[in-house]
C-alpha cells in the first residue's frame, strides 16, 4: 500500500482555504462560518511504539505523522482506563468510570443502566443541528454501550457496526489451539499471523467512504472506528516486508521487574497471562514465539496506520478538509512482553499512552506539539467548543482549546486514569503515581526510568512528591460518581 506523498505546508494550506471559505460566506450576507465538520477516528490497542511518537522507534507510522503534520500531536496523551469497554464508555459519554461505574468490559458494568440520564458525544452533536454516522469499533462491540440497542438508536442516525469473524482459517498462521503442536491459546482471536483475506476494517473504509460521498444536509460526525492492531494481530503479507525478522526490535524485559510492585499490580500484569507464559518459551522466530508475536503486532499496527492515510485521502477527495475537524485517538494502550505482560489491564505508561491528534482549521497551528499530559476525557468537552456547541457542564474532562490555541499554555489539570474500583494513576509532567484500593502504591520518575523499572514509592526522599499525588487524586475522586441513579 503505498503511502500517499504531502508536506507540512498541508495543514497550513486547508486553514487557509478554510479562513477563506468562512470569509466568502460572510460576504455573501452569512451571519457566521458554516459549522465544522467532524471525522472522529478510533484506533484499537495501538501504543506509544511508533514513529509518531520517536523516530527511532520500530513500528512506523506514516499516515499518523502525516496528519499530526496538519494541527497538534499530543505527545502525553492518556486514557481513562486501560480497557476497551470503559475506556470507550468514557470519551464517548464525557465521564470518568468513577462516575460511571464502567470499570471493565463485561455487560455488568452497564453504562445505561447505571446512568440513564447519559447523552453520548455523537448524539449531543446530533441534537444540536448535525448528522451523525459511523462504522467500526467505536463503542465496545462486547461491551455495555456496544450491544445495548440504545447505543445506536440514541447516539447514531446510521451505523455499521463491523465485529471480526473468529472462524479459523488455513492461512492463519499465528499460535492457536488449531495448529497441531502449537498451545493451549483458547482460540482464533489471540492469533497472529499474515492475513490474505478481507480485513474487517476494509468493510469499514467502504462503508465511511459512501457516507463522505453522500450529499450532506447539515453539519456531519463522522465515526471511524479501526480494529487493529487489537488481537488477533494480522496484516497483509505485504506489511510484514517492513519488519524483517531479523530487524526485530523487542521491548526491554529485565528479569524481577515486578519484585518492588505490589501483589495488586502482579495480578493486573498477570491478566491473561497465558499469553505471556507461553510465548516466552520460545525464544527464536516460531510461529509461537514472543518474537513472532511482537513483530505481527508491528505489522498490525502498521496496517492500521495505512487505513487511516485512506480516510484522510477520502476525506482530502470529498473537498471536505478545509471545514473538518479531525481528532484521532487510540482507546489504550499495549503492553509486549514488557512487565511480564502482552496485553493493557494495568496502571503503568505502556498501558495508558496513547496517540492523539486534533486538526482544527483556523485553530491548531499546522505540526504543533504539546506535551502537557491530557486525557482523553478532553475529547468531549474540546470538539463541542471547536463545534461552537453549547457547553455540557457535567462532562469530567477539559476543554483542550487553550492548549490548541498554545501548546505551552498553563494546564493545572493531570491526567488521571482508573482500572477497576478504587485503583488510579496520575500523570504530571514528570510522575506517575499509582494509588491502589489496598491502599500500596508506586511512583516513576520518567526523566530518568520511562519504561518504569523502579519502584520509588519506598523510598523516604520522594516522600513531597507521593503526598503531591495523592492530593491530586483525593481531589480528583470526590466530585466523580454523582450522575442520577
């Protein structure tokens, strides 16, 4: 697939024609700019590994740079829980899973039926003059908001959504219980492996390119929610040219790396820990080995990447660009073989990090970056301001505008995230601070230990930087939870 060619000049260029546009229609006797656009883009367990994030880092990311070229990259971006279900249910409901009490994602944490009163992202625009649409994953296709039927009446004028099929296939050549020899992996969905058929996100590039190429009435919220690199982690065969073995990088695996964390933090590591058990006991280029797994991850995430150069090239095709704003996000983070894990479900950064992009013409500033940690229960509040909506004074996050406007703006606000009840993380600039229910915790320096080898919450002189944290969280938590039951 080949990378469609642009410069940094891109962004400035649709800002121009924008401001332009917007001027022609004052002009002509409008009373204000038409409304903007929105083409919300969600992608499935990606990280921070890629070039987007540092050059030197193994999985490339063309198309993400390429968008990041035309407004800001948020290069301290985190979710609100590192779990698809909750994670979702936050940026699409603008509440944090201590308001909501979404906290996995099981249909037991039900977001309805906890919160009635709940009005998602989507259906907020819709009720106030625009259209909303979408297709692929973006409420959780297993979870509370994904298979309640409300989801989609409440929140979509038309939606497509795309689950992957989980039928094994010959040319699956990953690690399943399917392969003789190969190990007790319960099923198709953690394989891995070249991919030679329809990829599920094929289906929804096809259904979101129709909605860009209908007649649009009103002001449109376009959703497109990416699958990959979420399990199984394939990719077509051509991807895979661009992570020859025999370059592989893995992530750094110290051995008792989890000897100075509690009990609480082991278990979370150890959430699906099939997965890690047994492809660390291959250490070669087996099928189902670490180091296979690790690359198709690669591959995977590449892939990913290339769908969202399509979108932008369908969107850039419809003439729609210079009036659209874009924002980009990853539903959580990933870890691979790190922290004796291969999957999120913890508080540390590989879990909680993310990509996020927001292009807003005449706004952002074309290549900016601001490395103020946010979270991405900014989304809501940030797209109604841009949208010159009313303002929803109950969402949990903050508007990103000023940080849109100046990257180096003043930002009190840390980036906190949740995994189950009771246990948080907090984000500043340089800390991260992890607070479980048991009342053990953990503290990271990431000038000095980013992939967060040693613990420093024992240790007496960081004793002003954990009391810090704990205010931060203490008077994060007593506002949340307060939605009508």
């Amino acid at each position: 697939m080949k990378t469609p060619t642009t410069t940094p000049w891109t962004g400035l260029v649709l800002s121009v024609i924008a401001a332009l546009g917007w001027a022609g229609t004052l002009a002509a006797g409008g009373s204000e700019p038409p409304k903007p656009n929105v083409l919300f883009i969600a992608i499935d367990d990606m990280n921070d590994w890629t070039t987007l994030f540092d050059k030197g880092n193994p999985i490339k990311t063309p198309n993400l740079e390429r968008l990041a070229a035309r407004g800001m990259f948020f290069s301290r971006a985190y979710c609100a829980a590192p779990a698809c279900n909750p994670s979702r249910v936050a940026i699409l409901t603008g509440y944090s899973p201590m308001t909501t009490a979404c906290y996995d994602n099981g249909g037991g944490d039900n977001a309805w039926q906890s919160n009635p009163a709940v009005i998602t992202l989507p259906d907020y625009f819709r009720r106030h003059g625009y259209g909303a649409k979408g297709a692929g994953k973006i409420f959780h296709h297993g979870g509370s908001m994904g298979t309640d039927p409300r989801g989609t009446e409440r929140s979509w004028d038309e939606f497509q959504r795309l689950v992957p099929t989980r039928a094994p296939k010959p040319n699956y050549n990953g690690y399943t219980r399917d392969m003789p020899g190969a190990g007790p992996l319960p099923s198709t969905a953690f394989d891995w492996g070249e991919h030679n058929q329809k990829m599920v996100d094929e289906d929804m590039l096809e259904k979101v390119s129709a909605f860009m190429d209908e007649k649009w009435e009103k002001p449109m919220f376009l959703a497109a929610g990416i699958f990959k690199p979420h399990l199984p982690f394939y990719a077509p065969p051509d991807v895979f040219k661009r992570y020859p073995m025999k370059d592989l990088v893995l992530p750094q695996m110290p051995e008792h790396d989890l000897d100075d964390v509690p009990p609480i933090a082991i278990r979370m590591a150890h959430r699906e820990h099939f997965i890690y058990s047994n492809v660390t006991k291959y250490r070669g280029d087996e099928p189902q080995s670490i180091r296979r797994m690790v690359q198709c991850y690669q591959a995977s995430a590449d892939y990913a990447d290339s769908v969202v150069g399509r979108l932008l090239d369908k969107l850039d095709a419809s003439g729609r660009a210079a009036n659209t704003i874009i924002v980009l996000w990853a539903d959580h983070g990933y870890h691979l073989g790190d922290k004796e894990s291969c999957v999120k479900f913890t508080l540390w950064e590989k879990a909680n990090r993310v990509p996020f992009i927001i292009v807003a013409p005449g706004v952002t500033q074309p290549g900016s970056r601001c490395a103020a940690p946010v979270s991405l229960l900014d989304i809501y509040p940030t797209l109604l301001e841009l949208a010159g909506l009313p303002k929803k004074p109950d969402n949990d996050g903050h508007s990103l505008v000023p940080l849109l406007k100046n990257p180096q703006a003043a930002w009190p606000h840390p980036a906190v995230m949740t995994m189950g009840l009771g246990n948080h993380a907090v984000r500043t600039p340089r800390w991260r601070y992890i607070r479980y229910s048991d009342a053990s915790d953990e503290l990271y320096d990431h000038e000095n230990d980013p992939w967060e080898w040693k613990n420093l919450a024992g240790d007496p002189q960081y004793r002003n930087v954990i009391q810090e944290h704990r205010a931060l969280l203490e008077s994060y938590e007593p506002c949340r939870r307060r939605l009508a039951k």
